[in-house]
C-alpha cells in the first residue's frame, strides 16, 4: 500500500523560507509532535528534547534501542552553555556550526527523561538555516537522530524515508541533500580536560582531528 504523505513545508531552492513555516513547524514540536527535516548531512527526525512524551514517540517511531542515546541540537553556540557544560567558546566556533557532534557533560536543566542515566550529551549545531532557526524559535533544543528505521541507511531525500512518514507530524521537504557519503556528523568527546575521543568518524572527521589537535592541543585517545 502506498505511503500517504503527511503535511510538508517545501523549502525553496538554496533552502529559502519563510518565518511561517518556522513557526508552522514549531507549532507542531510545541504540541509534542514529531517532524523530519533536513539538516547538512542527512535527513532527520527530531522533537523537543525537553518534551517526555516526544523523546518516546521519536524511541518508537525509530524502533531505536532506549539504550542508545539521542543528540540535541540548538541554535547557536551561546545556547550549548545552557544544556551542558561547554568548554571554551573559541574551540566550540571551530567545529561549530557544522557536521559535528560533540560529546560534553549535561546540565541537569536538561530533560532528566533524555538519555536518562547518562552523564554526557553529545550537542549539534547544524550548518542549515531551517534547523538552526527552528531551534532558536523554540527556544529550547531538539532531540535530533537520523530520519531511517535504526540499522538501517541514512536518507538524503524524502522518499528514503516512506515508511516513517504515517508517524510523522509535520514533513519538511529540502529536495535531494548533496552529501551522498550518507556519513552522518562526526562525534567527538570532548566532556574531559586537554582530551579528545572520536566515537564517530562521520562527514568531518579530519577536519575534527586538525582543530582539537593541531589548533587547540588536545591530545586524542582512542575509542578501542
């Protein structure tokens, strides 16, 4: 049976919208709902972090294990401080915005009912205007995660994704991502002194490494 497409915003060409649509989609995370979205890397699903029963409808909507941990996403690098604790704010521009996530201890303002359990959080900031103003518009952070059944592939067009789309709120077309790579956000640790972890190689994962350790001096230590 074919997949019905639920309500969409369709961003223009270059990513160009409107303030109603922000708040359109707003609107929708506010009432606790789920929407996807595109982000500089691939497709995602996201809700409001701090909204208990949309982290549970993004865990079942995934059929993710509620072992695995969802990122947050904000609008801008003086709001990371906000959610977690931040190393220095120059180190954080280096990376930030862009296809990275970092891995930093929580705040306890964040929603105990996220990643409960966890010490750390890993924060994102994506390079796309949708998302980076959708969260200043709710002016709280999204709980983000790729927009694909867990295990399965990542998804840079809409279509990838059809069989999310009956659980979906709220549908945000940005036609055909360009990063075909599929990788994701890098992830790195950075929650501990003068060290970096890299637990995701991702999209940016040299450019990761150069920063933190040939700019800023952290000494890296493996994941194995």
């Amino acid at each position: 049976m074919a997949q019905l497409q639920p309500e969409t915003i369709y961003l223009k060409k270059n990513n160009e919208f409107s303030s109603d649509d922000v708040e359109q989609a707003g609107t929708v995370l506010n009432r606790g709902g789920i929407i996807a979205l595109p982000t500089d890397t691939i497709y995602g699903v996201a809700c409001l972090a701090q909204s208990s029963e949309g982290v549970r409808k993004l865990y079942e909507l995934k059929q993710r294990d509620a072992k695995k941990p969802l990122a947050i996403c904000v609008g801008d690098i003086e709001e990371i401080n906000s959610w977690s604790f931040a190393p220095n704010e120059a180190l954080l521009c280096d990376l930030l915005p862009g296809a990275v996530t970092v891995v930093l201890l929580r705040r306890p303002e964040l929603n105990p009912e996220l990643n409960s359990g966890l010490t750390s959080v890993g924060v994102r900031i994506p390079s796309h205007p949708f998302v980076r103003r959708l969260a200043q518009f709710c002016k709280q952070p999204l709980a983000l995660t790729s927009a694909n059944t867990s295990n399965k592939p990542s998804t840079i067009a809409v279509e990838e994704f059809k069989e999310l789309w009956s659980k979906l709120d709220l549908l945000v077309d940005g036609g055909t991502l360009s990063d075909c790579s599929r990788l994701g956000s890098t992830v790195v640790d950075i929650s501990q002194p003068s060290t970096f972890r890299i637990i995701r190689p991702g999209s940016a994962y040299e450019k990761t490494r150069q920063v933190l350790g040939l700019k800023h001096g952290l000494q890296e230590i493996s994941s194995d």
